[in-house]
C-alpha cells in the first residue's frame, strides 16, 4: 500500500494531515512519531505491517508539517486529535504505538481514550517532568539535557535553542548526520541500523520542520509542563520498552513510568540504546499489540 495523505478539519478549526500505509485492511495501529517529526514512517514499520497485515495510522501533530499550530496544547491534547482522525476514517477499535518524543502522546491516547484504544505500547519515553523520585537529568547525553533544560526554562530559551537545533538539520548531509548517531549509537555491529534510522529522522524532521519550529517547541513545552492526565487513569494494556544503554532518554525514566502505570508489562533490553531500539524491535511491539487487539 502506498502512503495516503489526507487532510481533515477538527472542530475547532485547525487542520491536521494524516497518513495511512501497510495493509489497507490491516488491523489498524495509531503510531506518534518522535520528537521533531511527522508523518513519515519508518520503513522496516512499514515492511513488517504488509506482512503481519498492520494499518499503520499517523499524522503531523500540530505544528508540524501541514498540520496546525496549537501552541497552548499539552500532552493529553493529542487525545481529541486521535479521535477526531478516528472517526474520520470509522474507526471505532485502535492499537497506539509511540517512540521518543511520541510515547507520552501514546500513553496519553490510552489514558482518555478508553473506548477507543485497546493497548499502547511506550518505547523510550520520557517521564514526566518534573517527577517524584526520579532523578530526570541523570545520564542524560549533553545536548538531551540542554534541550530539556531549555524547555524547563520556559518559551522564549527553548525558541533559541530550537532554532540552532533546526538550522543544523537543515544544512547537515544525510552523510554527516549518519555519521553523527553512529557516534551516539552504543552498539558497533549496526552500520545498517543506524543508517536506516539516521535516513528516516532525516525525513520525518525535515518534512515536519519544513514550515517552521513550532511542533518541536510545542511538543518540548508539552513534555516539561503538566500532561494533561495522570498515569493512574490508564485501565487499557500497555507495554513500556526501554534500552538500558539509552543515554537521550535513560533507562530510569523507563522504569519510572512502568512503576507508575497500572497493570503494566515491560520489556528491557540490556544491548539497546535510542536509536537501535526503535529499528530492532519492531516484531516485540507488533506481535503484542496484535495479542492485545485480537
């Protein structure tokens, strides 16, 4: 199946680009991109759908891409988001997948969304910030710190920060840049992984920055404010999925959540790190959401 893009209206009157790929008939799974990002799927995502027979669902939160800016949203708005392209599409069952940047969206689609997701799985997500009994910036990388102590800092510092950020995406090769994960990457036998992951944030970036900074501002503010909903509220299966050797968003924030969510399975992988758990682990995710949907 060829990736559909469509456009809807919400009732509030923003717009909000969608994209469909894998099986058309499948058994439909929302996926939140990453932090930036966008629509754009990850190709060996799309390889295992038309397999496994997966719907794969996503759009451009607002501010990325096409889709409209919402600058006061917090993570919990995501939910009337959803479910607004669900009835779009007449979809009343739906499975929801989130890394990175789009796991807290994810755990908040199962949260407010009880009637409509079945299950959600959580890889590499952040905690919330700031949360009890989590030391939020311990063995975080560098340039993940300045960013989050950015957004912390409030509006006007994250902007500035963004805007270097964006620029050096803009002007940097795809050469460079898999060169630059390679050294961020934990393990030394995945040339072809990181490649492949490198390829694709390349794209989902670029087309979700192409008109301007706000998702990744907003999405940044979103995460270092409240969320919207408490972790308490999720009555839905969930799986979280964490690297130990995740060094962007640490282990720990991993194991906070999954202390946090009710009934919660988990899945720690000692050989992972941000980039590599994505690519590899696509069959663990899928194969329990189908377990959970079915």
């Amino acid at each position: 199946m060829q990736t559909k893009i469509t456009r809807i209206s919400t009732d509030d009157g923003r717009v909000l680009q969608i994209a469909e790929t894998g099986h058309p008939d499948g058994i439909p799974v929302f996926v939140h991109g990453g932090t930036p990002g966008s629509h754009v799927f990850f190709s060996p995502w799309v390889q295992d759908a038309e397999v496994h027979g997966i719907r794969l669902i996503s759009h451009d939160r607002p501010g990325y891409g096409e889709s409209t800016p919402l600058p006061s949203r917090t993570v919990a708005s995501v939910a009337n988001d959803v479910a607004a392209i669900a009835k779009h599409l007449r979809l009343n069952r739906l499975a929801t997948v989130g890394a990175s940047g789009g796991g807290p969206h994810a755990l908040a689609c199962a949260a407010l969304l009880p009637d409509l997701i079945v299950a959600a799985v959580s890889m590499e997500s952040v905690a919330p910030y700031p949360a009890k009994g989590l030391d939020w910036f311990a063995n975080m990388d560098e340039g993940t710190t300045a960013e989050f102590r950015a957004a912390a800092e409030g509006r006007e510092a994250l902007t500035a920060f963004v805007a270097t950020a964006a620029a050096g995406i803009a002007d940097t090769s795809l050469n460079a840049m898999v060169e630059g994960f390679r050294s961020m990457s934990s393990s030394e036998d995945n040339a072809a992984i990181v490649e492949a992951s490198t390829r694709w944030f390349f794209e989902a970036s670029r087309e979700g920055l192409k008109h301007g900074n706000d998702g990744w501002i907003d999405d940044d503010l979103a995460f270092c404010a409240s969320w919207g909903f408490d972790l308490a509220q999720i009555r839905v299966p969930v799986l979280v999925m964490h690297g130990a050797k995740d060094t962007m968003v640490p282990i720990a924030h991993g194991r906070w959540l999954a202390e946090h969510i009710p009934g919660v399975e988990v899945r720690y992988f000692d050989h992972e790190d941000h980039i590599t758990l994505f690519a590899r682990q696509v069959p663990v995710a899928r194969s329990w959401l189908v377990n959970q949907i079915r």
